[in-house]
C-alpha cells in the first residue's frame, strides 16, 4: 500500500453501529440543547478576571494536573461545598466524601457503573437529558418515563409506576430526575 491508498478502517469498527450523523452545520436559530446560555448575559469581563485571579494565584499547580488536592478534585472547592451544604441544606459532610466530576455524563457513568447491569430498571422522566437516556441504552437499561406537568415528575405517575413495578416484582435500582431547572423542559419540581 502506497501513501496515496486511503487505510479502510470499515474493518475495524464494532457490527451493529448506528449510521453516521448527518454532517454539522451549525447552531440552529432557536437552539434548545445543552444547556447553552445567552451569549449576551455571560458576564465575560468578570469571567476574565477570575480567571486571571486564579491562573496568577495557582497556575504553577497546572503542571501537575491539579492533582495536588488529590482525586476528588480541588479540595478549596469540596471544602467550600461542605460548608454550604451544612449551612444551606443541614447536610454534614467532609471534603473527604465531595467527588468534583468534569461534568454531569462522568457523574452519571460513575453512578451507573456501580449501581447498574444490563436488563435492570430505573425510572425516569419522560422528557430528559439526552445524555443520561444514551448512557442507559448503551447499558441495556429498561426505563421507565414518568410525565412531567409544571411542577416538575408528576407524583401521581410516578407513584402508579412505583406501584406496578412492585407488582410484578421489579425493583427500579433509582429515579432520575433532575428537579431544578428540569432539562429541556425548565420546571421546578415543587
């Protein structure tokens, strides 16, 4: 084979894959995924600073990945978080039992692989974060939707699911829902 000959990786990808998306071309107008921000709220000026603040007090700690806090992640952060979720919700807890992910997917894999096996139950709402629903399907996980009003998973629903998973037996492993600020639909469970 000559550098000219493109290498055909066909061969070498898993059977089954879905077809490829269709090629990206841009935001559309109205863009109700992921979570975005009005671009003409960020407070860029203040985001710059702060960043600066930070680059000019630790930057030195960059070349270590950050890893001087350790796994969890910044312990200033946990430490700070801690104390707000003592003050705030009454919950007491160390920085030692604060993880800091990169994100709410590396949650949710960290929760999956522990929690969840093939063929198990969880319940979900029926409209959610995209997400979460591809991280259980990969998982071959049955879940259960559960209708959402404006206030958020609707307590009557999901107590019927509840009750008709007990009898035939299933136990859900956990309900997701995400209560505030509800992705995509923005409710506030109340």
């Amino acid at each position: 084979m000559d550098a000219s000959t493109p290498l055909d990786f066909a061969s070498l990808l898993a059977p089954n894959l879905p077809q490829p998306t269709a090629k990206w071309n841009g935001f559309a107008t109205y863009n109700f995924i992921g979570g975005h921000n009005d671009a003409d709220q960020l407070p860029l000026e203040a985001l710059i600073k702060a960043a600066n603040d930070v680059l000019t007090r630790e930057g030195r700690s960059l070349a270590t990945y950050g890893l001087s806090s350790g796994p969890l992640g910044y312990r200033p952060l946990r430490e700070f978080l801690a104390g707000k979720l003592e003050r705030t919700a009454g919950i007491a807890c160390d920085a030692d039992e604060i993880l800091i992910t990169s994100g709410s997917l590396q949650a949710l894999d960290l929760v999956n692989g522990i929690l969840l096996t093939r063929g198990d139950t969880i319940v979900i709402e029926q409209a959610t974060y995209q997400g979460a629903l591809t991280r259980l399907q990969r998982l071959g996980v049955h879940a259960v939707g559960i209708p959402l009003d404006d206030d958020g998973m609707r307590m009557d629903a999901l107590a019927a699911a509840l009750d008709d998973l007990k009898r035939r037996g299933v136990r859900p492993k956990y309900i997701y829902t995400v209560p505030t600020v509800q992705n995509p639909t923005g409710t506030i469970l109340s």
